[in-house]
C-alpha cells in the first residue's frame, strides 16, 4: 500500500494498493481520479526527495504532496 498525502489540500490522505512499481506521473493521476477534484501544480516528497514524474513509487511508499506555489 502507498500512502500520498496531500498537504494544504482538502483532498486529504489516499491509500492505494500496487501490484508492481508504477511511475509518479502515473500514480498522481490515479489519485486525481480517485479524489474526484483537479490537481493543478504539485511537489512531491518522498523521505526527504524530491519526486520526478517518472521516478517509480513501490509498496510501502509515503509521499507528502504540496501545491506548487509562486508569486513574487
């Protein structure tokens, strides 16, 4: 099971299940669908690392997800 966290977010925790590694870019989008709301731009961390979209995710994985933020 992973569990992604989405930090400052009304989406709250996800768990889900994998069979085998799947790429972040992937599993997000999962995640997306799941919650039923839009992700606009987002960071990934997973200890301490920050994630690329193809970096693969495994079982046992816990991402914290923040919304991008800019401005000046």
């Amino acid at each position: 099971m992973v569990i992604v966290n989405f930090r400052l977010s009304e989406i709250g925790r996800i768990e889900i299940s994998l069979d085998s590694p799947e790429s972040w870019e992937t599993l997000v989008e999962r995640c997306a669908a799941r919650s039923g709301l839009p992700l606009g731009g987002t960071l990934a961390i997973r200890r301490g690392t920050l994630l690329q979209p193809r970096d693969l995710i495994e079982d046992g994985d816990e991402i914290d997800v923040y919304p991008a933020l800019s401005g000046g």
